[in-house]
C-alpha cells in the first residue's frame, strides 16, 4: 500500500518529500493531539498546503481521558495530562474516517493500544477499511504516551516495542510510523527494535514527563499529578536525539518538539529529520504550519539548495 498520490501534489516540487513508502508535497505535519480531528482546524488552515495531518489519538475502547486539571502552561511549554480521551475505534470509522477521506492532503491515522494484541486488531480494521475506501497514507504507533492512567509505555523495553511492531507489521501493509518516547535513557535501543520489527519511519519523540506543583495550597497541580511536557522547552534535548538516531540508522525519521518557527524545521531537517510534525504551536497559533510551508523555499535559497530533499542530513558530523 503506497501513499495516495492524488493527495500529494506537489504545488512546488523543490518541498516534496519521500520517507520510504510515504510521499508528502512537504515536510510539514501537524501532531497528533493539537490538530483535533482534522474537521476542526478546516476553517482555519487550508488542508491543501501541509504535507499531512495526524488526527488524535485512538484507542480500541472509547476513553474518557484522566481527571482535570489536564492542562498547565510552563515557562516556554506546555504539560498535558488528557489521557487519550477518544470515543473509541468504532466511532472513528463510523464518523471521521468519511470526513478524513475527503481532506485534501495525507493523513496518517495515529492509534494506542493496552497490548500488542490490541494494537494489532485495531490496525487489521484499518486496514480492512483502508482497502476498500481508501483514506489513509500511513499508521503511526503511539507506543509511549506518557500521562496514561495504568497505561503502558511500550517504547521504554525494546522488547515491547518489537513485539508491537512486529504484530502490526503482519496486518498492516502501508507506511508504518512508531512513536518513541524520550523518556529513556538512550532512545537507539527502541529504535532499533522498531526498524528491525518492521517500522518504515520513526517519529521522535513524544513528550518528556514532568510535573508542576501549586506550592500555596501544596498540591500537583494536575490531576493525574504527572503530565508531558511539550513545546519550545523541549527542542534542544528533541534535536539531539534526532541526531542521534539519524546517524545511526537509515530509515526515514519525522521530528516532533518544539517546532514553532522555520529556523526549528531547517535545524532538524539538516540534523537528519526528513519531516517535522508542529505540535503545541498550533494552539498559540493554528496558522503556524501553513506559515512554515510559505517560508520553505526562501530557507532553501539561503543555503543554495534545490530541494528539501538535498538538505537532509546534510550536517556535518565529527
């Protein structure tokens, strides 16, 4: 299963990318959890520019998410704690996937499971429906969601992250993303296990755990007391593990964290990303991602490029 061609373009072909067997008009995606699904932000973004869209997270059942507060700011960032609230897979074949179908750019569905097993099934219908409707490019797997109330973080044992991949690589033919989790000591182990189990791309990474305390009347200040943290206050520590994994393995690699301006999305394309998903700058600005598409090209030609393509990786390395 290749990506739909009828929801590339490109309008300038100097953006396209390829990340194996998923083609985008561009390297620019929004994230999974700050883009809604999709039909919300339609009368704000036009769809047409990105290069693609991850609606919100789905699990197998319909979640209500953890309690609140679910939501803090941080000096230059963001903790969360929603929980995955969702209304279940059923519902989202039943009442997205038509509306996502009809968006003029690819969507690559993002899924979590409790088990391997789960994980598996819910891919299975998605690709059963995928093959006769057509809707989706690609599959990304959150394997390392961190605020999840006696959830697991599948992405912190290799072991887990192979064993998920693995099952879903059996039932899922398309562009298969995993979602790694920088809580870790070192992300290459995960990594690596997800490339040998299967994975076409890595997204790197999801958020850092952290906490934020009301010191005056000496509680957490979220109700699940720990959340992820997100946005700009992350970029640094996320371009190091880009990097990192770039060097050493040869699959495609989208980066995720803290990308709020065009100098964020040449840092990590040069540093080995072949894509960048904006996250948490969509909700201090949902207009960002199409911002980031018009700039492109006046990046490229301030390092002679030609392409995006060109760029990529192309930092020097001791």
């Amino acid at each position: 299963m290749q990506s739909d061609p009828a929801k590339i373009g490109p309008e300038d072909p100097r953006l396209s990318v390829r990340l194996g067997p998923l083609r985008l008009r561009n390297p620019i995606l929004t994230a999974s959890g700050t883009f809604g699904y999709v039909r919300e932000m339609a009368g704000i973004v036009d769809l047409s520019r990105l290069g693609g869209v991850v609606p919100k997270t789905i699990t197998l059942q319909p979640r209500i998410g953890n309690p609140p507060p679910r939501i803090v700011e941080t000096p230059s960032g963001m903790l969360n704690s929603i929980g995955l609230d969702n209304d279940g897979l059923e519902h989202f074949l039943q009442v997205h996937l038509p509306y996502l179908r009809t968006v003029p750019t690819q969507v690559i569905v993002n899924i979590a499971g409790k088990t391997a097993d789960e994980f598996a099934v819910m891919a299975e219908r998605l690709a059963e429906a995928n093959a006769s409707e057509g809707g989706l490019a690609g599959l990304e797997l959150n394997l390392s969601c961190p605020n999840v109330a006696g959830g697991v973080d599948f992405a912190v044992d290799p072991t887990l992250t192979a064993a998920v991949v693995r099952q879903v690589r059996k039932v899922w033919p398309g562009p298969l993303l995993a979602k790694l989790t920088p809580n870790v000591h070192s992300i290459l182990p995960a990594a690596q296990a997800a490339v040998e189990a299967g994975a076409d791309i890595l997204s790197l990474v999801n958020t850092f755990l952290g906490m934020a305390v009301d010191w005056r009347r000496r509680v957490p200040v979220l109700g699940n007391v720990t959340g992820g943290l997100s946005g700009p206050a992350i970029k640094p520590m996320v371009l190091r593990l880009v990097y990192q994994a770039a060097g050493r393995f040869s699959v495609p690699i989208i980066a995720i964290g803290g990308i709020t301006t065009i100098d964020d999305v040449m840092e990590f394309l040069v540093a080995g990303a072949s894509a960048v998903q904006v996250g948490t700058a969509n909700f201090f600005d949902p207009t960002v991602s199409m911002k980031l598409v018009a700039q492109l090209p006046q990046a490229l030609d301030v390092l002679g490029a030609c392409s995006v393509s060109e760029i990529i990786n192309s930092i020097r390395r001791p």
